[in-house]
C-alpha cells in the first residue's frame, strides 16, 4: 500500500467517523424532541437505527483493523487509527443512551408530565454541541478545541445536580410523581453520561496528537 493510498484510506475511514457522529447527534435530537413532544412514533425510530450505528461501528472498527494490519502504520499514523477504534465505542455508547430515552418516552406514553421540561433539554443541547464538536477536534487534531469541549462537562453536571434536587424535592412532596421523576433522573443521567463519553473522545484526541494519555474533568 503507497502512501498516497494509505492518506486515501485514512480520509474515507475519517469519512466515516462523520458519517456516524452525524447519526448518533441525530438520534439524541430525536429522542430529546420525542420525549418534550411524547411523540412514539420518533421515538420508535431512534430504536429502530441504533442497528445502523451498531454496523458503522464495525465496519469502522475492521477498516481500521486491515489499514493496521496491511499499513503497520508508526508514530502518529498509529495512533490516529488506534483512537479512532476507541472513539467510534463512545459514539456507540451515546447511542445506546438516545435509545434509553426514547424507550422512556413509550413507556411514559399517555402520561402527562409531572413538570415543564426545560433543564433536560438544555442538558442534551449542549451535550449534541460537545459531541459534534469532539469529531471536529478530531478530524482537525485540534487539542485546544478537545480540551475546550471537555470543560462544558462542568455545565452538565451542574444542571443534573440541580434535575435531582428537583425531583427528589417533587417525590417528598407527592409519592405519586415518584415513577415518573424516577424516569426523568433516569434520563438526566444518561445525558451526563453522554458528557462522559464525549470527555473520553477529548482525552483520545489528545492522545493522538501529543502521544500523552491525559485526564480531563476529574
């Protein structure tokens, strides 16, 4: 394999990266918009292409495989292919959170809510913004950029500290909104973790770019 192919292949695997980072933002756009609408039928439909993300993740991960294998790429090569196959596991795992709240949602079908939604939504904003961001970080190698993406993490916690004081206030004060504010502390923390998995991708950009493995957000 010439160089010129090698870069050719990296670029498409890139490609690809894109390609599933804009379908896992979609999914937790649609899933947050299905759970403030109680709309099943989107809802059913972040279930239902979570198998699309699941094969781009392998289909990813065995392209990275075979340009390791034919390639033996060194240095940084190496280590861009090598977090690539990281980076695509955390995208996945945000996908299977948008799939977590979409399957809330069927179930709280029929149900009126206990409160407005305001503060989840605002938490799965900024977390879609962290996530498109981080793989443009990546795509550009742009440390600056992952350890700015990662510092919002901060932000989330903040407002999912603040949906749990909430909700454990509302369940003290009325025993009958205790399942659905259990399900919205649910949903709460599937968005924080969310902010997790894009603080691992920030830390693999990094990785990538510098060789030094370095922890953000502790």
């Amino acid at each position: 394999m010439t160089r010129n192919h090698f870069d050719n292949e990296l670029q498409e695997l890139i490609k690809d990266m894109i390609k599933m980072s804009s379908i896992v933002e979609e999914a937790l756009t649609d899933s947050i918009n299905a759970l403030k609408k109680q709309d099943i039928e989107l809802a059913d439909k972040v279930i239902a292409q979570d198998d699309l993300v699941d094969k781009m993740e392998l289909e990813i991960e065995d392209k990275c495989l075979k340009l390791i294998a034919l390639q033996q790429p060194i240095a940084k090569d190496l280590r861009i292919i090598a977090t690539a196959l990281k980076i695509v596991t955390d995208l996945e795992r945000i996908a299977d959170h948008a799939v977590d709240i979409a399957k809330i949602t069927k179930r709280l079908s029929g149900e009126k809510y206990i409160k407005e939604l305001i503060d989840i939504p605002r938490m799965a904003y900024i977390v879609t913004g962290m996530v498109k961001d981080s793989i443009d970080a990546y795509v550009k190698q742009d440390v600056d950029k992952a350890r700015e993406v990662s510092k919002r993490d901060d932000e989330v916690d903040g407002l999912h500290s603040q949906i749990f004081r909430e909700l454990l206030i509302l369940m003290m004060e009325d025993p009958r909104k205790i399942n659905q504010s259990t399900y919205f502390l649910f949903i709460s923390q599937s968005i924080e973790r969310i902010a997790d998995h894009v603080t691992n991708i920030c830390e693999w950009i990094i990785y990538a770019v510098t060789g030094e493995h370095v922890y953000l957000n502790e």
